[in-house]
C-alpha cells in the first residue's frame, strides 16, 4: 500500500519527542534542587499512601426512656351572654380572671384538650350567646394563655354564625397557637389529624385528635363547603384514625360531640359508636362532651392491640351560664378528665389509666371556674357565693355520676399533676 506522504513525518517525531521528554525528567530526578530553584510540580511524586478513612465508631445516640405522661381535657366552653358581659374590659374581653383557679390543671398535664363549643363573633359583630352563640375573639388566646393545647370545633353549634365564622375561628385558634379538630377550611384539612408532638425520654411522640359532632341543629352545611363540619361515623374516623397512625401517630384521640343533653348516662347511639371504634382498634381515648352534664367513665373492650378503649362519655360544662336555676344541678358541675400515657422504651405508647376532677361554676360570683376539691377543703375565695350545702350536694351529685364509671379503677384526683417536659409542639393542619 503506498505511504501517504502527509503522515510520513509523524513516526520519526514522535520517537524524537519521547526521547527528550524522557531524558528531561530523569535529569529532574537525580540533580538536586537548591532553595531558590522553582519546584517542578508537573513531576511530585507522594512521598506517602493516602490517608485510610477513619475507623472510629460514630458517637452514641442518648438512650431511649420509658416515659409516663398525662392528656387533660374538660367540658364545654360555652360562653352564654352572662360570661360574656363578664369578661368584658375597657378595651375588649378577658375570660382569664373567671377561669384562673383551674389553671394550674390546664398548665399542669403535658397536653390539654378543650371543647370549643362555639364559633367566633367575626370583628365586626357584637358577641352573643344562646341561641346563635359568637364569642369575642380573644378568647382563644386566654384558653392559650391558660395553658391550653387545643380544641375540638366540631360541635352543634359550629355554623351558628354560617362559614365564614367557622373558618375565622380556625384562623385564631392558628394565630394563637391553638390545635383544632372536627371543623375545617378545606377538603384536605378535614381529612388531616391535628398532631401533637412531645418530646419525651429521648424521643418524639406524636399524639393525634379526631374530632365530630351528630349534628348542626338543622343548619345546613354548605353545599360548597361539605367537608367544613365532621359528622359523625365510625367508618370515617377509623379511616382517619389510620391515617394519622401512618403520618406517625403513637396515640390517637377522638373527641365526639355526641349524646342527650342533661342526660347523666350514654345513651344507645353513643354506645354503638364507640362500641364499633373500639373493634376497629384505632383508637385509644374517646372524649365525650355536648350532654352538658357529667357521664360516667368507661373502659371498652377492644382497642388498639385489644388493650381497651377508654372512655369518657361527658365532661359536661367548664364557661356557662347553667346550674339549677335554668337547668339541671348538674349542669354547673363539670369534671376534668387526667388520662395516664406509658410509653415504653419497647413497645406500643397506651393510656394505662383516667382520672376525674370535679369543676364547678360560681354562676353568681362573677362566673368563676374552681377546682370543687379546693373549696371542700377549705379554700373561700372572697367573692365566693356558694354555700356549704350547695358544695355538699355538688360533690354528691358527682360522685353518683361517677360511682357508675365500669371496667376499670376510676379515682378521684385531688391535685393537678406537674409537666413532665416542655410544651408539646402542634402541628398545623392546613
């Protein structure tokens, strides 16, 4: 084959080329180099194997604790116009002076748990109460000052004042910090849990509340909004249930908006409900509120792991305007209910145990809240209205109430427990 002549030359100049470049670094190599001679960095050559990587164990995480903390709720806040008028100030209102005495319950478990039985007075509306109720605004900030966590919203009464109130209730229960469950502003907050994160004994446990009510006393639920109120239905909250359980839930707890109003026993709806959550084994704790009067406790047979659901069928009353004068002498004695949470190192996070406080109204003085224990003991606050019998026949009718309380040890507690780590974080929904 005849050499093309335009690459006749390259063989000989490549070899010439080697040769030198060759020689060049020999030479680099063996003459040394004084201090002022630049150093060939073309041609280093390390001097050492790199470095292994480092073989020393990463630093131990703190070990997880078995834990043991408390969940409080209590009855209906229900600000009829009388502690409306009451909390009236110069500049606004302040239910916190009328609620003062049961502080140290609502700041001393580890997550406390309300009923907001009412929506918002938008602001430009006058608060009311019965039978459209809209309460002034700053009123979920007192329950947040008290050391309140959340509510639930879903109730009766939650479209008293249409939708746009319900949705601006949600709007100030964010704005203050407030959890909220049963009511929401759009499809897919309905569907979410609101989460409650604790940071205990070396961990995050996550506590997640469901809430509903039967009914919204005729008042249509928007067509456009069908998803603003939860009813009641114990596919849905199952469902919902399970849901929060793979977004992390440890605990679940519903807080229903069920039963007959001044009745002191569950009736056969409730029943039925829980009955049929307690089979689906999604939920641990029930929080009854709406009869306006105490009902007994109860422990269901099933539950998550068939470790039994807990019940508090009612909590009655915690603001109102109620006692015998317009109502039953139940209706002004409320109870708050101290649920007892383990949460072992290994194994599945479980209420253990629930205890009852009674909470009664002095509807004449001033309308303040107290512990009715303190008062028992001793305790007379100077404006006081209640007499010794009155309190007698209070705690009577409470105790009776309670004597009916099955499946379980249910004791009165006498003192509020202490916090046993920092605030839990709550979790928006929307």
């Amino acid at each position: 084959m005849p050499t093309n002549p335009r690459r006749g030359w390259l063989i000989p100049a490549i070899l010439t080329l080697i040769v030198i470049v060759g020689g060049a670094i020999a030479l680099a190599l063996s003459v040394p180099l004084s201090e002022d001679d630049p150093v060939p960095t073309a041609t280093t050559v390390p001097t050492s194997a790199p470095s292994e990587p480092s073989s020393s164990p990463p630093p131990e995480e703190d070990p997880v604790e078995d834990v043991v903390f408390t969940i409080g709720a209590t009855g209906d806040v229900l600000p009829h116009d009388t502690p409306i008028r009451e909390a009236r100030t110069t500049d606004g209102y302040d239910f916190t002076p009328m609620l003062e005495a049961t502080r140290t319950w609502s700041s001393g478990v580890d997550l406390a748990l309300c009923n907001m039985e009412v929506p918002l007075s938008l602001p430009d509306e006058e608060p009311t109460g019965y039978p459209l109720f809209g309460a002034p605004d700053q009123l979920p900030g007192n329950l947040a000052d008290l050391g309140w966590d959340g509510c639930s919203t879903g109730t009766n009464h939650s479209l008293d004042r249409g939708y746009d109130n319900l949705a601006y209730t949600l709007d100030v229960f964010d704005d203050v910090g407030l959890g909220h469950a049963g009511t929401a502003r759009s499809q897919d907050e309905a569907a979410a849990p609101q989460l409650y994160r604790l940071e205990r004994g070396g961990r995050t446990i996550t506590v997640a509340q469901l809430g509903g009510t039967y009914g919204t006393n005729g008042l249509p639920i928007p067509d456009d909004a069908p998803w603003s109120v939860s009813l009641l239905d114990a596919e849905t909250l199952t469902q919902q249930a399970r849901s929060a359980r793979a977004a992390g839930a440890d605990l679940v707890v519903a807080t229903l908006h069920w039963g007959l109003e001044y009745q002191s026993a569950p009736n056969e709806e409730q029943r039925a409900l829980a009955e049929a959550l307690a089979a689906s084994g999604e939920i641990d704790l029930i929080i009854g509120n709406h009869p306006h009067v105490p009902q007994p406790f109860e422990l269901l047979d099933g539950g998550p792991d068939g470790s039994g659901l807990w019940v508090a069928w009612s909590l009655g009353n915690f603001i109102s305007n109620q006692d015998d004068a317009c109502c039953v002498p139940q209706t002004a004695t409320g109870l708050f209910m101290t649920a007892t949470v383990e949460a072992p190192a290994a194994g599945p996070v479980r209420v253990t145990g629930m205890e009852w406080s009674a909470m009664t109204v002095d509807r004449e003085g001033g309308q303040h809240v107290y512990p009715l224990e303190d008062l028992l003991a001793g305790e007379r606050p100077a404006e006081l209205t209640l007499s010794e019998s009155v309190l007698a026949s209070r705690e009577a009718g409470v105790r009776e109430v309670m004597e009916q309380s099955t499946g379980a040890d249910f004791t009165e507690r006498s003192e509020p427990p202490d916090p046993t780590g920092p605030e839990p974080e709550i979790v928006p929904r929307s």
